[in-house]
C-alpha cells in the first residue's frame, strides 16, 4: 500500500537533489561574476576578466566545481571564435537559472548599447549578488524547517514498524481485515495530504 508513495518520495528527491544543485551554482555564480568584475576594475578586458578568476573559483570551490568546469567551457569557446555573449547565453540556456539568464540578457543589451561595459558588469554584478544573498538566507531559515518536516513525516512510519517488530500480531486488527485495511488507507490519504500542503506551504514561502 505504501509502494505508491515510496516511488513518489523518490522522484521528489531526485526532483529536490537537482533544485539543490541549481542554487549551489546559482551561489558559485554569484562569486564568479564578482570575482570577474573585480578584475575588470583593474584594468583587464572583459573576457580576460571572466576566464582570469578560475583560479579564484577553485579555490572557493574545488577545481571540479561546476563553476569551475564552465569557466573552462568559456575559455575554449573564444579560442575558437565564439563571443562572450553566446557562451554566457548557452550557460543561461543550459543551467536554466533566472539570475544567469538575466545577466546574459544585460550583457548582450550593454554590448549593443555600446556602453561602459565595466561599469554595467559591475552593477549588475552587484544586483545579482544581492538578490542571491536573500535567496540564501531565506533558504538557511527553511532548511531547518523542510529538516524538522521530513522528521514528523517519517515519524508514523518508524512507530507503526517498531510496533510490528517488537509486538508480533499488534497491528493484524489494522492489516488482516477489510475495516482496518480501509481506516489505515484513510490515514494514508491524510498523511499525503498533509505531506502536500507542508511542501506548498513551503514552495509559497521559496517564491
């Protein structure tokens, strides 16, 4: 009966797991475009400026990190004749992160504007940064919260096995007859729903 419910929790954190991996690069990200404005102010180009800071970013975050292997992408795509612009919106278009997106926007609109490039880097930068730093902070307060959830959540499950395990034939009255199967069904249909309205209550407080 819970076999349904097993398949559903697991794609949920295959679903949870990618979203995880999403704000740890929208995070690295954030460094990134700092690290790249801050050498922009002193003095170097701009696309040596976005592949200049790798070694800045390894060693924030391990020469695997995904920053780390985008910078790289980003440097073989000007060897050979790609512009900054496109290799920023591919990284937008393939990461599927708002705040890459709309920093790739800016800088292709800057670029056709014909503006201080230094100074828009640098602001948008800044923005962005901003932005991100609610965003981490929102998802510091809740991660302790989705925590204290997934405990209640498994809670009936560990009780309702620790019965069954330590008192043999406890819990037939609930399982070896039509009543109980259909009054424990009722309780599952409770418990998903309130597993349901904790993750929108959730989800509500995210966006």
């Amino acid at each position: 009966m819970t076999l349904p419910l097993g398949v559903f929790y697991f794609k949920k954190e295959i679903k949870d797991r990618k979203i995880l991996q999403m704000k740890e690069l929208t995070r690295q990200f954030k460094e990134y475009i700092l690290a790249a404005s801050g050498l922009i102010k002193a003095g170097y180009s701009v696309e040596n400026a976005f592949c200049g800071c790798k070694k800045d970013m390894i060693e924030l975050f391990g020469n695997e990190g995904h920053i780390c292997l985008e910078i790289e992408y980003i440097k073989r795509g000007l060897v050979i004749n790609m512009t900054l612009q496109e290799l920023l919106e591919d990284f937008a278009l393939r990461s599927g992160i708002d705040e890459i997106g709309q920093f790739a926007g800016i800088f292709k609109i800057a670029g056709k504007s014909g503006g201080n490039m230094a100074d828009i880097i640098n602001d948008t930068a800044n923005v962005i940064s901003a932005g991100i730093d609610i965003m981490t902070e929102v998802d510091t307060v809740l991660s302790g919260r989705r925590l204290e959830n997934k405990v209640m959540m498994f809670m009936p499950f560990f009780i309702i096995g620790y019965l069954d395990f330590s008192y043999r034939g406890y819990l037939s009255q609930l399982y070896g007859n039509l009543k109980g199967v259909g009054i424990m069904t009722i309780c599952l249909i409770v418990y998903v729903a309130a597993y349901l309205a904790t993750e929108k209550i959730f989800k509500a407080m995210e966006s």
